[in-house]
C-alpha cells in the first residue's frame, strides 16, 4: 500500500519511546484499546473481528505540518518528543511480510465507513497515516517493528522543555552507542526567532524618527527677559 508523497512520517510521542527506538532500533505497536478516541478502538476492533485474527496492533503518525493540537493531545508536557522516521525505508522493510497493513487515514461521515483506515471527518486535520499488524499469538501484548537508526532523521523537544533539560539530553543522546549523528533539536513552533526579527522590523519601521532639539544658537534669539524669567 500507498500513502502520502512525503517521505517524512512524524511520530509524536514521548522522550522514553524516542530512546528505546534509538537504543533497541524498533517501534512498538500496541492494542488500540488504550487510545483517547472511543470510535476509534470500536473501527478497528471491527476490522479485527471482519479478518478473524486475535490481535490488531497499531502506531499512527502524522504526516501534517506540526501544530499546538499534536503537541498538547500525543505528546504532553516537557518529556514529549517528535520523531521524524524515513517513511520510504520503514514501509520497504515491511513489504514483503503479509502480517502488516498501511495506509493514510481516510477521514469520513457516518454513511462512508470503510475500514481499517476510518476516522471521522472531524479529525481531519490530523493527516493520519496508520501502520497495523495482525497477529493470531494468543499472549502478544505488542509487535516490535526492527528499524535501522539512520531512519530516524530528527528527534524534536517539546516546546515545554526547559533549556537546561534540553541540552543535558542533547549531551546524553550523543553519547549512546551509534546515535553520535543523530540530530536533536527544538520546536519552534511555540518561540521562533525569524517571527520574531520580523516582528521587531515591523515595530522598529513604525517608530517616527527622533525629534531632535533646537540648536543651541537659535535660543540666543529669544528676548534677555524671556531667557532670565
């Protein structure tokens, strides 16, 4: 399967996940009866009784411009994390084994449900891609997906992070074993220095110039007695 032309699939999630996909080379997909969205576990649980298979495990990402909704819903607080995966190289190494599915997430009303990738049209906005397994193991509680490092293009902080915090992980994050390229950055999506220089230009080009004061030889004009009172 298909989804988007990008070829950035952003995953936004906690600090401890991104190091246990930089130090086990792996993403985890889990049961979605843990997900916030109630439509969203009955679809797919659907999908799991229409292929008769015990399990169905799942990790979604977005493939949208990173907005405050992603940050404050999938990766809350100064722990969370984006992680940019190379989309073309994950899908690749899964090609070949029938157990996965893929797709973007289709974004329908109530009289369009097409399953697995259904999510109402509210959501929309979220640009969804979905990656699932299916498993008939009877004690699976999890499918860990191998991954090579060089996938993971950027690890982004949150904007909550404080900047000590930041740096202390930037330094620990180089350190591991084989993540010495690995780039960790911060969003700028809540403190982005090019608004404000741009912000500042506008301020500064509205400031009227100085008015100077009089030059001291035009005072010598005004009367003796207006220069004494």
């Amino acid at each position: 399967m298909t989804g988007s032309a990008s070829n950035t699939l952003k995953r936004f999630t906690s600090l401890a996940v991104a190091l246990d996909m930089l130090v086990s080379e792996r993403l985890t997909l889990l049961s979605p009866a843990s997900w916030e969205d109630r439509n969203d576990i009955a679809f797919l649980d659907a999908y799991r009784e229409k292929r008769g298979v015990r399990h169905v495990f799942a990790m979604c990402f977005t493939q949208a411009p990173e907005t405050f909704h992603h940050w404050g819903v999938f990766a809350k607080g100064m722990e969370g994390v984006r992680v940019d995966i190379d989309k073309r190289a994950l899908l690749t190494s899964l090609r070949d084994q029938p157990c996965f599915v893929w797709n973007d997430v289709q974004y329908k009303t109530l009289d369009q449900l097409d399953l697995p990738f259904l999510k109402r049209f509210a959501f929309r906005d979220e640009r969804e891609f979905r990656l699932l397994c299916e498993s008939d193991d009877p004690v699976a509680q999890r499918h860990d997906v191998p991954i090579e490092r060089a996938w993971i293009r950027c690890i982004s902080a949150s904007p909550w992070m404080p900047e000590n915090l930041f740096q202390s992980i930037k330094s620990a994050i180089k350190a591991l074993p084989g993540c010495g390229n690995v780039r960790f950055q911060r969003t700028t999506l809540r403190e982005n220095d090019r608004w404000k220089s741009a912000l500042r230009k506008i301020v500064d080009e509205s400031i009227e110039p100085e008015i100077h004061p009089r030059n001291c030889s035009q005072a010598s004009s005004f009367p003796d007695a207006l220069r004494q009172g």
